[in-house]
C-alpha cells in the first residue's frame, strides 16, 4: 500500500515558488473552473472563535434594560440604551479609534480571571454631572484635558452602578463579581492587554431628548471570554433575575428607611437666675404637673405621648398626633 501524500524536496518548493513568480502557475491551478472559489484569510473571521455569541448579545440586551436605572435618577427622566452587536478587534484597532481624553476604568472579574474596561465619553460625563446637580440637558463643550473632582465623583458613581448591572445581567449564565482596578484618562495608559490581542467591544447608545446621543462601551478580552466559549453558545437561558422593582419603588424604599432623630421632652421647668446659682449636688426640684410629654422628631413637635414603663425600661406611649 503506498502513500500518496508526501512533503515536496525543496527542489520542488523552489521550482514551484520560481512557477508562481514568473507567472507560468497561476494560484487557482487543478481547480475545477466551474466551482465558485471566494478568497478567505485566515483569523480574519474572529466572531466564530466563540460562536454567534447568542448569550452575549441576552446579556448586552438584559445589560441595556438594567443600566436605565442608574441613569434615571441623574438625567430625571427613561433614557433609550440600545445596545450593538458584539465586535472583535485587536487592542490597537479599537484604541486607534479613541479621543487621547476618555474615561477608561478597568475592573476584575474574579470568577473570569480577567479583566473588562469601561469607556465613558467626556461629554457624556459632563451632562450627567450638570443634570445630578440641577442643571438642565444641554451639550457642553468638550475642550478640557481632565476631570474635575465632581466628575470623577460622578464617574465612580456610573462606574458603580455599571458593574451592579453587569453582574445582575450575567447572573442567568453564570454568577461573577467585578472589581474596581483602577482609571485612567488616557487610551495609552489603560493597560488591559496587549495592544495585539484580540478584545470584544460591546457598545451601548444611550439616546437623550435635545441632545446629541452618548455612548459607552464595554471592553473584554477575548481570552477572558474563552473559557466559557460554550456557554456564550448556549441558547438555553434560566432567566432568574428577579430585581423587577421599579425605580419610584426602589427610591421610596431608600427615603424610608432615612434614620431620624427622636427625643422626647417630661417637663421644661422655669427658674429664675437668683435659685439657680444656689443649687448645689443633692438639690430636688419640683416639677409642675404634667400635661402629657412632648414628643419630637428631628426637633419638630409630632405627638402628645405619656411617660410609662416597658420590659423594666422607661418608654412613652404616642398618644395624638399633632
């Protein structure tokens, strides 16, 4: 039995490459001209090292859903978040891409061991501060080189509320902690690989009334992502978020739970200045009859109470409300 396939000498690797040059070979030689031939190179194709990324992309639109509520409050008002399709590029190519001023925070994920980067747009940093403070939703110049101490405030705040969303969002397919690292202003500062690795870029337009739209993107490492390539395949989702609450009801539940001050008054006798600098250690004084005790909360009158006694402790029963 022969073997049919064998490696050329290097004779023939010569002679062949001398073909090609000269133009004597053409690359499509022994094909059969009636088949239809499309030219393909290879690791151009990325988005197929882990599939369709179908779980991503739930991810990205459970992600999108999410976010609104951390931007509500700032903005007054439901932004519109859309998110992109995932993309591959090489570090460099998507760095090439940036302004030399964004905001870029780089977080851990721990059950990944990898790292993801959050990129926040300067302009868009600006109107959520002016709006957090007050300020109506306008454009702002975006000619400065750094933050000042509010935004970056508010940036953590975003970056926050970011990384609390993204963990809810990846609860269904597996359960991950992000960690704050670090955050630069710089695209060439941010080291979160190396400028020739491959990342995923999933990108997310938020649309505001009267404004320009802003966007933000979401950064990971491909060989972050690997490992779990056929869980991103899967198709399959358990869907067991139940944070449903709304934000009127998440804010009501905050305002409740405010503590406040409460004091509670017996008696406010009067005394004139000459009996006061006579009494000494060991003096009684003699309170007049007691109409009821005033009950205060943060030093303002809110009930008529009677002094009592509970379980050995002195208490007072709230009687009417004023």
């Amino acid at each position: 039995m022969s073997n049919t396939s064998r490696k050329l000498s290097s004779d023939e690797v010569s002679a062949l490459m001398e073909g090609l040059q000269s133009g004597e070979i053409t690359a499509n030689s022994g094909l059969n001209n009636d088949v239809e031939v499309t030219e393909f190179a290879f690791g151009s194709d990325n988005l197929e090292l882990l599939g369709d990324y179908y779980a991503l992309r739930l991810i990205n639109e459970r992600f999108a859903r999410l976010v609104r509520s951390i931007f509500l409050p700032m903005i007054r008002l439901q932004p519109k978040i859309n998110p992109f399709p995932p993309e591959v590029k090489t570090y460099d190519e998507y760095s090439a891409g940036l302004n030399s001023f964004m905001s870029l925070s780089t977080s851990r994920i721990d059950e990944l061991r990898g790292s993801m980067l959050l990129v926040l747009e300067p302009s868009f940093i600006s109107v959520l501060t002016n709006c957090y403070y007050g300020g109506k939703l306008a454009n702002f110049p975006s000619a400065k080189a750094e933050f000042t101490a509010t935004e970056d405030r508010i940036i953590e705040i975003v970056s926050d509320g970011i990384s609390q969303c993204l963990e809810a969002a990846w609860k269904d397919l597996m359960p991950i902690t992000i960690k704050h690292q670090s955050r630069e202003i710089n695209p060439q500062f941010a080291t979160l690989v190396e400028s020739s690795d491959s990342v995923i870029i999933c990108s997310f337009v938020v649309q505001l009334p009267n404004v320009d739209s802003a966007s933000f993107d979401i950064i990971y490492p491909l060989q972050t992502l690997k490992p779990i390539a056929s869980l991103l395949r899967s198709r399959v989702q358990s869907d067991i978020i139940n944070d449903d609450s709304s934000w009127r009801e998440r804010l009501e539940k905050s305002v409740l739970n405010i503590p406040l001050p409460i004091s509670a008054i017996l008696s406010e006798p009067h005394v004139s200045l000459s009996n006061l600098v006579k009494f000494k250690e060991g003096d009684i004084m003699n309170l007049p009859p007691i109409d009821g005790v005033d009950f205060f909360v943060n030093d303002k009158l809110f009930f008529k109470a009677e002094i009592g006694e509970t379980n050995g402790q002195v208490a007072v029963s709230l009687k009417n409300r004023l």
